[in-house]
C-alpha cells in the first residue's frame, strides 16, 4: 500500500517556512488577486454548506413523506 508522503521541506516547515512561503505568494499573486480568490473560496464552501444542508432536508422530507402509518386499526377507529 503506498501512501502520498509530502515533500520534506513541508514536513519541516516552521513558522518561519510558512511565513517566507506567504510571501512569496504574496509577491507572485498581488494582494488583491489573493483576496478575490480568498472570496471566492469563502463563497464556494457556502454554497457546498447550502447544498448539503438542502439535501439533508430533502432526505428527510422524503422519509417523512413514506413514512408508514404504524397506529393499530383499533385506535384509529376510537379516535375517529
């Protein structure tokens, strides 16, 4: 069984790794390329939270809905 290993430079990243890594991203991209994108990945995990809740209520609904009517015939006809 083989496993995905990270390279060893991110292994051994501290925070000064992390912070020159930052950075460089940062000189690469702009910081308003990186905040739009920061934006746009905010809006993405809202929408996949949405759709998981509307199908988690959707599951429900439908449970609900062939649901069987377990109460015995006698009770129904004494409520009747």
């Amino acid at each position: 069984m083989s496993y995905l290993i990270a390279p060893s430079f991110i292994q051994n990243a501290g925070p000064m790794g992390i912070l020159l890594i930052a950075v460089v991203v940062l000189v690469l991209f702009g910081r308003g390329k990186i905040s739009s994108l920061m934006g746009e990945v905010g809006k993405g995990i809202t929408a996949f939270k949405k759709g998981v809740n509307d199908g988690a209520k959707q599951l429900e609904d439908e449970a609900s809905e062939s649901a069987k009517d377990v109460t015995p015939d006698e009770d129904k006809d004494n409520k009747a």
